[in-house]
C-alpha cells in the first residue's frame, strides 16, 4: 500500500458493527475502573486516639519502671502488731523533683505512693509513721535514703505527708515503728555520705583528699536533681565499723557527715 492509501486508511470512519465493538470495549474499560475505585474506597482506616486513650508521659513512664509492688495497706501486718524498733524524730516529705527517678532500691520513685526514706533501716522495711500531735498515722515502706539534713530522720513521699499531716507544715515530730525488715537490723552493708555543696569544685577537693586518705575506698563525687553536690565514701567491704571510723574522722567546712545503709 502506498502512503496515500495508509493516510486514508486511519481516517476513515468505522463501520456500525465497529462501532457496536468499541462502544462495548469502552464501556467494560469504564465499569473496571469503577470497580477498582470502589474497593480503595473500602479500605478500613482506624480512628485516630482520642486524648484519653493517648498515654500520658507519666503512664509512658511506669511502663518501663520496675514491677509495681504490692500496697501497703494490703499487707497482712495485725493492728496490734509489736514493733521491732521504735523511733521519735522529725520528718519531711520529697516530691516532684524527685518523681520518676531512680531510688536507693532500684525503683522509680513515685510521689503518689506509700514511700519513705531512711538512712539507715533496711530497704523494704515496713514502718507506721504517725504524727504525734495530730495522732494520724500511715504505713509506709523503705525505698529510699535521706533525709539529708541534720536533725531529720524521715522523708516521707508527698501522698504520706498528706495523709499524716506533714505536707503543709513542710516538717513535723512523727514517731517511726518497724514493723517488718527484709533483714536484720544489725549487720548489712554501709557508706558514708557528705554534703550537700553548693558547686562542684568543693564536693571534687573533699573527694580527692578522701581517696588520698582511704586508699581502699571507693569515693564518688555526684550531683542530686536540685542542683547540690555529694560525696560518698564506700569503705572496704562496704563494713560498718570502717563506715563509722571514717565518717567519725572526717571534718568539712561545709556541708554535713550522715552515716548511710546501703541495702
């Protein structure tokens, strides 16, 4: 065929069974194409969360904590159960810049739980603090140290504090009875604390002169959320009586020398 008769050939027009046969393939092109859109259209898109199926960074947090223990109120200790030991003193409370962070125990600590720090009874223990001018009285358990300021021997979580009158008052007289240890009372495993300082440099100087003077102990110099600075000396083998020999023998223009169960 010469190019002529192929120009002619694609313009010419179709036939009336042609056309029957392009209409049909047009009309099955368009019936497939609707059927693939309407399956997109199908597809099952979850909802977003609403704010309160969204996790707070609290409960983000808990997630990833240590197992959560058990009440103390739902510990079968009897009401009339005799203490082991019993202890007057004043206490305090710790909350906010402290929540979240890792106790003496291993636990993040948690401001709206049963808690208390204590220098020196054995983590775990079960104690009732009770105010002694108001009467009120809570159950707590042992997971932290502290207080670390002279003349206190109880810092109470801020939900304990409430409920035994010492929130607001920032201190009261309380009295401590142990109820139960998870070990004795004597023995265990001791250091020596110091401070607190106001900079790094001080806490840094006393720490050297330690390591100097006590060649096998193992001083660490650290800061605390509030900003202070610390100093403590772990005797060799962690022994009391070197604990006691060494916070008895140390002398610091400022800051104060506590004596401090490890376990």
């Amino acid at each position: 065929m010469n190019e002529p008769s192929r120009k002619r050939a694609r313009g010419r027009t179709l036939d009336l069974p042609g056309r029957l046969v392009a209409l049909a393939i047009l009309s099955l092109s368009f019936l497939l194409t609707s059927c693939g859109e309407h399956k997109q259209a199908r597809v099952n898109v979850p909802p977003p969360p609403s704010e309160q199926d969204t996790p707070t960074t609290a409960e983000a947090a808990s997630k990833t904590a240590a197992p959560a223990q058990p009440a103390v109120d739902a510990l079968p200790i009897p009401a009339n159960a005799k203490p082991l030991s019993v202890e007057t003193g004043l206490a305090s409370w710790y909350g906010a810049p402290y929540h979240n962070r890792r106790g003496s125990n291993g636990e993040l600590y948690d401001m709206n739980a049963m808690t208390a720090a204590h220098r020196t009874l054995p983590l775990g223990s079960i104690v009732r603090v009770t105010n002694v001018k108001s009467g009120h009285s809570v159950l707590v358990r042992i997971t932290d140290r502290g207080p670390f300021v002279e003349g206190r021997i109880l810092d109470l979580s801020q939900a304990a504090a409430k409920k035994v009158d010492v929130w607001q008052a920032g201190v009261a007289s309380v009295r401590i009875e142990v109820l139960r240890t998870p070990s004795p009372l004597e023995g265990g495993r001791w250091a020596v604390q110091i401070g607190a300082f106001e900079k790094e440099p001080a806490a840094d100087k006393l720490a050297n002169h330690l390591s100097r003077r006590y060649q096998t102990a193992k001083v660490q110099c650290f800061s605390s959320p509030v900003g202070d600075w610390w100093v403590r000396v772990r005797v060799q083998d962690d022994d009391r009586k070197r604990a006691e020999e060494v916070a008895r023998n140390t002398q610091t223009p400022q800051g104060s020398i506590f004596l401090v169960r490890l376990d």
